[in-house]
C-alpha cells in the first residue's frame, strides 16, 4: 500500500469511527428546536499543505488561511466558510496562482475531556484557481471545480466564548486530472449569542 492509500485509509478509518459515534451519541443532537441558530461561531485558521503528489513537481505551496461561520443545527453543526490558498510556479512555464474555496459543510463534535472536543466534518464548494499570467486567455485565467472535502480537529476551550483549534482536512477537487490535498490547520474562534431576528430568520 503506497502512502496516498494510506492516508486515504486512515482519513476513511477516523470518519467511519466518528460517523459510528455520531449514531450513538445524543449531545450531538440539539434538547429541542430552540438550540439550533441560538449563537454564531467566528473562526480564523492558518493552513499548510502537507502532501506532496504531482501537483507538487510544479507548484510550490506557500501560505493560506480559512475564515468560517458556525451555527448550531438542529444535529450538528453548519458551517460556511473561504479557503485561500497561494501556490507559486517552480519554474517561469508555470504561472503562480491563488486558489479559492467556497464551501458549506456539516459535521459534529464529540466530547473527549472537559475541554477538549473532537470534530469531524465534510465540505462541498466550488474550488477556484486563479492564473496569475497576462499571456493566458482572459477566459482561462480562472478555472472553478466542485471541491469536496472532509476534515477532523481538536477543539480546545481557552474559555466560555474562546476556542483554540488543530486540525487536518482533506480536499478532493475534481479537475481533469484530480487534486488530492491534504492540510494542517491552527486557529481560534470566539461564540456570540445570535440575535433574535437571525434566529428566527433561519428557523
């Protein structure tokens, strides 16, 4: 087994043991119908990718980051969030170029201690590449596929509104020739309380 079938059997292996506890754990699951849209989670993570494949002979990853909004559902958690991303041509035949995530996703978190809590989640969105190259086709300098995804993270509570995070996601993108990527995360988020009218807008 080659090391891109073992990292898929391992992201495979977490998400099954976590859709396993998913079925059988009821905090997952919202008391009553008033939970769900009752506050609004603002997250800002620092991404890496990790993984080196094909893309890697001719891209050189740099630095990107993720911003997301959160809510409570009535099982779970919605999510919506951007994923930005730069990738810089090894060589000058290769144009640098800024990828753009926009995805929505679900997913859920298990409590491990008291403050910890193990999430998992899936993403689908549209997966933008930018082309920073004048000698490119106005019309082909930005290319957009489906992007789907599945990511796991601790979450650990610095205080009653405050959350540190780590995590690892995985992203198909379904170019011609497929992206597998796979990213580290590290970030923060910080909990409101959601106003009246949001609340009842999204119920």
């Amino acid at each position: 087994m080659n090391i891109t079938n073992k990292i898929r059997f391992g992201i495979s292996l977490i998400l099954f043991v976590f859709l396993t506890l998913l079925s059988t754990n009821s905090q997952l699951y919202a008391e009553d119908t008033d939970h769900a849209f009752k506050s609004v989670t603002f997250r800002i993570n620092l991404v890496t990718n990790t993984n080196r494949n094909l893309l890697h002979q001719y891209w050189k990853p740099l630095a990107g980051g993720e911003a997301e909004i959160e809510v409570p559902f009535y099982a779970g958690n919605m999510r919506a969030g951007l994923h930005l991303y730069q990738y810089n041509g090894r060589h000058e035949e290769y144009p640098d170029y800024l990828t753009s995530y926009f995805y929505i996703g679900w997913g859920g978190e298990i409590s491990l201690f008291s403050q910890i809590g193990w999430f998992n989640g899936i993403r689908l969105g549209s997966y933008q590449m930018s082309f920073d190259d004048t000698d490119i086709n106005p019309t082909q300098r930005v290319e957009s596929e489906l992007g789907v995804g599945i990511d796991s993270g601790l979450n650990l509570k610095l205080s009653s509104r405050w959350h540190g995070h780590v995590g690892l996601g995985y992203i198909v993108v379904f170019t011609h020739k497929r992206l597998d990527l796979i990213n580290l995360s590290i970030g923060v988020s910080y909990t409101i309380d959601a106003p009246a009218w949001f609340t009842e807008f999204l119920k």
